[in-house]
C-alpha cells in the first residue's frame, strides 16, 4: 500500500481518542460521542474534554486537551464555531492525528467569517500535518475499532464489505439502520461534511485500495474537487462496484445542498456523464442504495432478464408481471419439461404453472416446495426468480389454522436455500407488520436479499443486472 493509504487508514486506527465539549448537560452532543465509543467497546482512552470543568461519571474528564497526560491521536469536536481557533490551536500543540469536526457554521452559511474560521482551520491543520475530517459532519463509523458517532448505531458480526462515503451525517446514519434491517454489512462509514482537507476523491481512493471493502456507496451533494473525484470515481469503478446517490439535482436542490455543505453542486448532466463514464450504479434514494447493494452482494452475478415470478394471487402476478416488463425484464414461458414437473407438483383449482408461478391454495401446501423450487432451478428458460410472499393471506388462515404461517416460512425458506440461480424475496407490507417483519428477518439472517415492495426489487435488480452486464471484469 502506499503512503497515501496509510496516511488515511492510521486514521481509522487511533489509540486514543478525546473528545471535546462534553458537559453533564441532558442531551450534551460530545456525550453522545463518548458514549457511541463506549459502547462500540473501543479499544483504548477515551478522553472527555469538558471546558465547563464537569465530571463525566464514565470517563476520564479533563477541562483542555492539553491536560490530557500522553498521547491523543484523534479528537472529535463538538463546540461553538467561534471556539474552534484555540482548539485546533490545542490539538496542534498536543501533536494529534486527526480530528473530527461536528460544529457548522462554516462556509456552508454564506458568510465572511464562516468562510474565515474554515480557512483558518485548513492553514493550521497543513501547518501541524494534522488531517480534518468535516467540518459540519459526524465523522467515522468504523464498528470493528469500535469507533462510532452514535450509541444506537449497531455493532457488525464478523468482517464488514460494504464501505460508504457521505456528505451527509443523517444520510449516513440514515444509511446504516436501513442496511442493518437489511443485513447489510458495513466496514466502514465516513461522514465528511465540507471537507476542508480530507475529502471526498481521497476517501474513495482509500476505499478503492482497502481490500476489505467490496462495494463503495456514496452520497454526495457536490465538492470543491471536481476533477479529481470524477478521476477516483472512474479509478473506484474500474476495480469495484460504485453506487452513487447524487443530492442536490434540481434548482432547489442545488441551494439546499449548498446551504447544507457549502458544496459547490454542478449541473445534472455533468454529474450523470461522470458516473456513466465511471461506470457507477447512479440510485434515487436510501432504499434504492441499500437494495442495490444488497444485490450485489447476496446475488450471484447476472445478465439475463428472463425472469421467474413465485406468488399466491392470479391478479397480483398479472400486475407484478406488468411492472417486471416496466422495469426491462422479459417473462417467458416455461419449457414443456418444467410445466411438466409443476403440474405433477400442484395442480389445485386455481392454480397456474405457467410464468407467473400462481401457486393460490398451493402457497400453503408446504410439502411440495423443495420440487417446485428445484423445477424452477433447473429450468432452461429462464435466469432468475422472484419470490413475493404476501404475509396478508397467511394471517387470514392463522386464524383458524394455528401455526400454519411459522411452519409454511420455514418450508419455503429450506426450499430456496438450494437454488442457485439468483433469487430475491419480496413481503409487501399490507397489514400485519409485526407478523411481516418477523418472517422477513428470517430471510434476511438465512442471507437473502429482502424488499418490502415489488417496485424496489425490480428496479436494484435491473439496475445490478445492467451493472453486470457492463462491467463484467469487475468483481462483486
């Protein structure tokens, strides 16, 4: 690795960390910090700073930085902006690494001493080596260092692959509650507001070369660095999956993120050639970003568009049909040898072995779910399959046939672990949420790609299907 990575990888390996503004005050933004970290279990000091001279039950308490006895490598700020010369001034004196800024007030407010105190901060940090995250962000989640901005933000079991660069601090948090619905697993986060020093080209430089992660996301509103993050995203793109949610895209939008960030915004078409040049999944929203990742990460690669449709109701699978076609997927018929076999599976009234899979009194005959899902794995014809449990028909039989939803769930989760063609699951949310949710996040643990809509799964899976089919040497 060279010596641009690892100046940017030592700062997700502090040893110690202090951060600045905490008070005994209800709702205090520097305990929430401390407390992100405690909880996070990380793994060295960590320092409140309390310039009010409070006593924080839980951790070591110091009126100034420079009171703090040995090293301290990475600060997170958390006063007024017009503070903020003397603690940078601090954490230059004391030597440390990196810092965090979360106060605002800075350029992205339009006025002269904002933009002021932004410069100042630059100067001193290039002038002591120090690295600034922000300001006007929340920083870095990185769970397996145990580094956090948020006590509810969740631990991850094993080794993260999904790393995220954000302007934004509730779209990154934002971000990670979905993914951790979803069991999207995240390595690592960054939050980087105005990015006055560490910014957004170098981050996805860094994600790039980290051989742990193995798609990046971003959310960005604009920058100050043009060229070079349209040369990272094509650098990032060329070696793994990009996915990019572009804010700031109408006229509107464009002043928000400028009173946001201070970002400078681009147009539209600008910022669309960059990520098609790149070769980046570009997504509307969170939940487009969070399914396409999930996509990537849960689905075999795939090109074709032939798909299979699995569901409980003639008149929803027409409509389901109708939105597959919408969204560029082709729903053939299936080989005789396949209709075949299912009608030897099922063949109860109201039933339909031809594409879309009807199963109606067959949903619930459990039994025969390993033939039909093995049928449907080894057809010719087709490429992909698409389940869509309706939850809302299995809470009118619960009534009067207990447990008849929990033993059906279980059956068809055993019968798809062992197809191998791509497969997503859909529970449309209709009534029963409690009930819905609970047999989603079975399949969510079993490793499956989740949706709560139709719509969201056709659209991440077109969009990752195209992905594939464009950049075939890229591994996902």
């Amino acid at each position: 690795m060279d010596s641009a990575y690892q100046k940017i990888d030592q700062i997700f390996h502090p040893r110690s960390i202090a951060v600045i503004g905490a008070s005994n005050r209800p709702g205090n933004t520097a305990g929430m910090f401390l407390n992100a970290h405690r909880v996070l279990n990380f793994n060295g000091p960590i320092y409140a700073v309390a310039p009010t001279g409070d006593e924080l039950p839980d951790f070591p308490s110091f009126r100034s930085l420079r009171d703090i006895p040995g090293p301290v490598d990475h600060v997170i700020i958390a006063v007024p902006a017009m503070y903020l010369p003397e603690v940078i001034s601090d954490c230059a004196q004391k030597k440390v690494r990196s810092v965090a800024i979360f106060t605002s007030g800075f350029s992205e407010t339009g006025e002269a001493e904002g933009i002021k105190l932004e410069k100042m901060i630059r100067e001193k940090a290039r002038e002591s080596g120090m690295r600034v995250i922000g300001p006007n962000c929340m920083g870095i989640y990185y769970p397996r260092n145990g580094m956090s901005f948020r006590p509810d933000l969740p631990p991850v079991e094993g080794t993260g692959e999904v790393s995220y660069l954000s302007q934004s601090g509730g779209m990154a948090f934002g971000a990670i509650f979905l993914g951790n619905r979803f069991g999207l697993k995240y390595h690592k986060v960054v939050s980087y507001g105005n990015e006055i020093d560490v910014c957004s080209p170098e981050l996805l430089d860094y994600f790039t070369e980290d051989p742990e992660t193995k798609v990046i996301l971003v959310y960005i509103e604009g920058t100050r660095e043009g060229r070079p993050l349209a040369r990272a995203l094509i650098r990032a793109g060329a070696r793994k999956p990009v996915v990019v949610l572009k804010g700031g895209l109408s006229e509107t939008g464009v002043r928000a993120a400028a009173s946001h960030t201070g970002a400078l915004g681009g147009s539209q078409v600008t910022w669309e050639a960059v990520f098609r040049q790149a070769g980046a999944i570009q997504v509307d929203n969170l939940d487009e970003m969070v399914g396409t990742a999930l996509v990537l990460r849960r689905l075999p690669k795939f090109t074709g568009r032939k798909m299979i449709i699995v569901s409980i109701s003639g008149g929803l699978s027409v409509n389901f049909t109708d939105r597959a076609e919408f969204w560029g997927f082709e729903m053939p018929e299936l080989s005789e040898e396949t209709n075949h076999k299912l009608r030897r599976s099922f063949d109860l009234p109201g039933t339909s072995v031809k594409n879309p899979i009807d199963m109606a009194a067959a949903f619930m005959a459990f039994p025969i779910y390993p033939d039909v899902f093995r049928t449907l794995d080894e057809d010719t014809e087709t490429d992909l399959i698409l389940l869509v449990i309706n939850i809302e028909f299995f809470a009118y039989v619960e009534d009067f046939v207990s447990g008849i939803t929990d033993t059906s769930m279980n059956a068809f989760l055993e019968a798809v672990k062992g197809v191998k063609k791509p497969l997503a699951v859909v529970f449309p949310s209709v009534i029963n949420e409690e009930m819905r949710l609970r047999y989603e996040q079975l399949f969510v643990k079993a490793g499956f790609a989740v949706y709560e809509s139709v719509d969201r799964a056709l659209k991440v899976l077109n969009l990752a299907r195209r992905y594939h089919q464009r950049n075939s040497s890229v591994i996902s």
